[in-house]
C-alpha cells in the first residue's frame, strides 16, 4: 500500500513536471523577445502568450482525457479477455473507429447532420462501435480467450481490413468529401481535433466514474470466468457493461487524437511490473499517469525537436518491442 | 438440500447430459465418478449454474437456482474448478478475500477480515499468507483455493477434480482436508474424481455417471462391486480387500484372474 503511494506520487510529480514544461518551455527556446520594452509591442506579445498558453493548456486536457481512457479501458479490456498483452488497438478497435466516420460520411454524406454535429456524429459512431465491439466478443473473443496469437492475427486482419475497406471507400467518393473525411479521421496527437475536447469531459468522467464502481468485481473476475461466476460475480452483464464503456472511450479517444497502437499495453503492462498487484484501483491511477506522461513529454520533446516525427511513431517503436518482449516472456511459462 | 430435476444438457444433437435426476446426500463427501466424457464436469456446471441447462432445474434447499440472484447463491454454494490463471500476481491472503466478496461486495469489514484470518490459520497458511501464487508449490496452491472456498461460508462446496496434478502426498491431504470440512465445519462436499479408490477410501457416497445418465450411486460397500464397476468403466476390475476395506485393482490382470 505504501509502496503504491509512493509511486503514484512521484508519477503525479513527473506528469506535473512535463505539463508545465508542455506549456512553458517553448518560452526558453523562442527566438523572439516575448518581454519587450515597448509598451504597444509588449500588449501585443502579452496577447500572443495566453493565447499560445490557453491553446496548450486545451491540448493537455485533450492528452489527458485520451490518456485516461486508453490507460483504464486497455485495464479492464485485459481483464474480461483474461490476458496482458490485448488491448483494445491491438484488437483492431480503432481502425474500424475510422472506417465507422468513412461509413458515415458515405451513407449519409459530409453536410449531413450525422456528420457535421458533433455530438449526433459522436452518438452514432460510438452506438456503431458497441454493437461492432459486443458481436465481436460474442463470436470471436469469448471462445478463443487462451488463444492469444490467433487474437492478434485477428486484430491485424481486422484493423487492415477496416483500414482497405475505409480507404477504398474514400476512393470512390466525391474528392470534395474526402478531404472532409480526412480532416476528421487523421487526427494525431499534434493535430488534435481541438473542438470536441470540452464535449469529451463529461464522458470521460461518467466513465471512469463507471468504471471506478466495478473496480472491486474486475478485481474479482481477474480469477477467470468461472470463478468469478461462483463468487456470485453476474459475469456476463458486468463483461458486456465493460465492452460498452470501452467501447466508447475508444471512441473518444481516437476522435480526439487518432490511433495510437501500443500507448495501453505499455502503460498497463508498465505499472503492473511497478505495482506487482491485481487490485484495478491503484493500476488505473498509475497508468494513466504513465499514459499521460508518456503523451505530454514525448508531445513537448517533438515540438521542440521541429516536428521531425510524431509522438505516436515513438511510441509504437517502443511499444512493439515491448510487446515481442511480452510474447517471449509469456510463451518461456 | 440439493435437488437435480430432469437436468438434460445438449451441445448440437449430443447429449452430455441426459435427463438426471438425483438429490445429494447433506453432510457427506460424495464423489462423481465415471470415464472421461461420462458428463460428472458439465453436471457440476449446470449444478452450480456455472452453465446453463436445456432443459431441467436445480433446487438449493427448496429455492430454484435459476430465479436467484448469483450472490445470493454464492453464500449458499462454492465451486472450484480446475483453472490455470496464476500469471496474474494475487497473494494468498487477497484470493482468500476474494471468497468474502458475495457477503461483502469487495468492501471487508471487520467480520470479513476475522474469518479471513480464521481461515488461513485453519487452512495452515499463516506464515505464507503474503506469497503470491505463482511462487507456491501446487499443494500449497490448492490449499489457497481451498482457503478462498471456506471462506465464502457456504454450506455446499463442489470441487472440480482437485486432485489434478498432486502428487500422492498431496492428494491425500487434500482428501484429508475435505473430510475434516464436512466432519468439523458441517458442510456438505461433492468432488470429481477420477481415481475409484480415493473415493472409496475418503467419500461417504458415491454417484457414478455414465454417457451422460446416473449408472448407479450408493454407499462405499455397495459400489465397490465388480459388475458395478465394470459397467461403468467399460473394463475388466477386481476387487480385493486391504485392512477390511475394498480395493480395486484395475491393470496387469491375467485373464480376469485377480483375486490376490
């Protein structure tokens, strides 16, 4: 117990650390003088600097919200799945995000309203990505949960078949809707889509609050189905409960900043390996603070690097190994 | 009491189970027995509602298992099944916390916290009640199981083939251990089993299954019974007597000529 406190702490600090350093740094690096000596320049510069401030501060609470919910639904994802390698990108969730907004816009298109309000748009794709997330629990996942390498195989068709089937959908679109399409859907974490962060706070916290509540039964159900079923966990409502939340913080989380592949399987994996513990609570508090330490820093390092890659390419480098790691190692036991 | 009614269990046009009825006997050990494939697995299932049956019904003293919540049937009733998740890092004490959650809903209170401590002294598992499973032995492993089972205060505990992978030593315990459950605690016990002379030796009552139909079920003195067996196993069995009690003997017999 202590220990777990004495990491989230010093990860509270760290993450504290690189927010500040997210959003004050740049004023060390900048070749202009932002403290001038004339007072109609310095209205000027002093105008500039809340405005660069307030835009890196909305960018932060976008990285956090992402952060959060990409660390809590990987947790919970590996827990129903009952391993610790899957996390919902891993499984294709996000690629088929993208390819849901292409459906949309194909179907109904761009100056529909299913398109263009934001939160019609946010209500039918996510209702598509439960119903896509429940039916593939139902057919695929539920009875092939020890089978962990034929899971990733179907991740990666799934997430390249998505992928095809959006882009060959864009391909025989209006070019007028597609640049529309692409605006929506090539999100990354430097281009975040910046106008539904606020709409996403609620959402964030009426999930983590949901989540939050079972924590207690997850910590249960870690023991496997039917365990978990004669300590009187009702399991299949709490399993399709947790789809529904994951599902849609998917959904936030990738409309907010894109794909990114390996941010959950590295933050989860790396605070279990800190905290040694199967308890929910204290693994979801520190990965999402390794979550958004991992955003926030890596964020400020590219940009003060000149863009020269994204923070998403790092972290899939890192990721990857890690997870050709974590294979090795679960298939030596 | 425990009461089978007309529990039939199909997977496609196979039927595991077929048409059981059967009550179990309070306050004994009973053993399931019967070839591989016989049904005892899936009965213990739809028993213990881990699965659902086709057709039939279960009833824990006179309530019908179907229509109660599921915590209100794990305070009544605790199954351990055969399982192989031990990567994941549980010390022994918070799986034995895990048998309080029907009662406390995963907030322990104080009662909770004195059975758990009652429990793990009883089960003999004090000085390694922080070890996490995958450090133990699978005799120490099966004991933490087990712990977590009488925790959860039921009056019926049904076990899934727990000899799995013990050696002698162990599987003899783990007997031993279940004998004193029913003898000091009072509960009534049902265990899988595949080897008929542990159940001869430590059960009380004995329900052997056959191609998904109850073959035949009685006392020790009335199984142990050469045609008995024979049926049920498909194969040639001698019984014999050791220290006044029956023994089978079931391999390197010579022309059915066994009687030692």
């Amino acid at each position: 117990m202590a220990k777990h406190r004495r990491m989230i702490i010093i990860f509270t600090i760290l993450v504290f650390i690189s927010i500040s350093l997210y959003l004050f740094f740049w004023m060390v690096t900048t070749p202009y003088q932002l403290f001038p000596k004339d007072p109609q320049l310095k209205v000027v510069m002093q105008k500039a600097i809340t405005n660069i401030i307030g835009r890196k501060f909305d960018q932060v609470i976008g990285m956090t919200i992402a952060a959060i919910l990409i660390a809590s639904s990987s947790l919970v994802f590996q827990t129903i799945t009952e391993n610790r390698i899957l996390t919902p990108s891993l499984i294709g969730f996000d690629a088929v995000f993208v390819t849901v907004q292409t459906l949309i816009v194909f179907l109904f298109t761009s100056s529909s309203i299913f398109y263009t309000n934001p939160y019609l748009n946010f209500v039918l794709a996510s209702g598509l990505m439960i119903m896509i997330s429940l039916s593939m629990y139902r057919i695929i996942l539920k009875k092939n949960k020890n089978h962990l390498v034929f899971l990733l195989l179907v991740g990666m068709i799934l997430s390249t078949l998505s992928r095809s089937l959006a882009s060959f959908l864009q391909n025989i679109m209006d070019p007028m809707e597609f640049q529309s399409i692409v605006i929506r859907t090539e999100v990354t974490v430097s281009n975040m889509n910046t106008s539904i962060i606020y709409m996403s706070i609620p959402f964030l916290l009426i999930i983590s609050f949901l989540f939050i509540k079972n924590f207690k039964t997850y910590d249960v159900m870690t023991l496997g189905e039917s365990q978990a079923i004669g300590l009187g966990v009702e399991y299949q409502k709490k399993m399709n409960y947790a789809l529904i939340y994951m599902a849609i913080a998917m959904s936030i989380t990738t409309a907010l900043i894109g794909p990114i592949s390996f941010l959950g399987l590295i933050t989860v994996n790396a605070s279990r390996e800190l905290l040694k513990t199967h308890k929910h609570l204290p693994l979801f508090i520190l990965s999402s603070l390794i979550a958004m330490l991992m955003l926030i820093l890596g964020q400020t390092i590219i940009i003060e690097t000149g863009y020269m890659t994204t923070v998403s390419v790092w972290i899939s480098l890192v990721g990857g190994i890690y997870m050709i790691y974590l294979l090795l190692k679960e298939n030596q036991a | 009491m425990i009461q089978i009614k007309n529990i039939s269990q199909s997977y496609g046009d196979f039927k595991v189970l077929d048409d059981i009825t059967l009550e179990i006997p309070e306050g004994k050990i009973t053993a399931l027995i019967g070839a591989n494939g016989a049904g005892k697995s899936t009965l213990l299932g739809v028993v213990s509602r881990l699965l659902i049956p086709s057709y039939g019904q279960v009833f824990i003293d006179d309530e019908d298992i179907s229509l109660m919540k599921s915590h209100e049937v794990a305070k009544k009733l605790a199954i351990l099944k055969q399982t192989n998740q031990h990567q994941v890092r549980i010390s022994i004490r918070d799986l034995v916390s895990f048998g309080r959650f029907p009662h406390s809903k995963g907030r322990l209170k104080e009662e909770d916290i004195q059975k758990i401590d009652q429990v793990i002294e009883y089960m003999d598992l004090k000085n390694i009640e922080h070890k996490y499973l995958d450090q133990l032995s699978g005799g120490q492993r099966q004991r933490a199981y087990i712990a977590m089972i009488l925790a959860q205060d039921t009056k019926y505990v049904f076990l899934d083939e727990p000899l799995n992978n013990l050696d002698m030593k162990y599987a003899i315990e783990m007997m031993t251990i279940l004998q004193k459950m029913v003898k000091e605690l009072h509960k009534t016990v049902i265990v899988v089993m595949h080897d008929i002379n542990f159940a001869a030796a430590f059960s009380d009552y004995i329900i052997a299954m056959k191609d998904g139909k109850i073959a035949s079920q009685g006392d020790i003195d009335t199984m142990m019974d050469k045609e008995k067996l024979d049926h049920i196993f498909d194969h040639d069995f001698c019984i014999a007597g050791v220290n006044g009690r029956k023994v089978c003997i079931y391999y390197n017999q010579e022309n059915g000529v066994g009687n030692l």
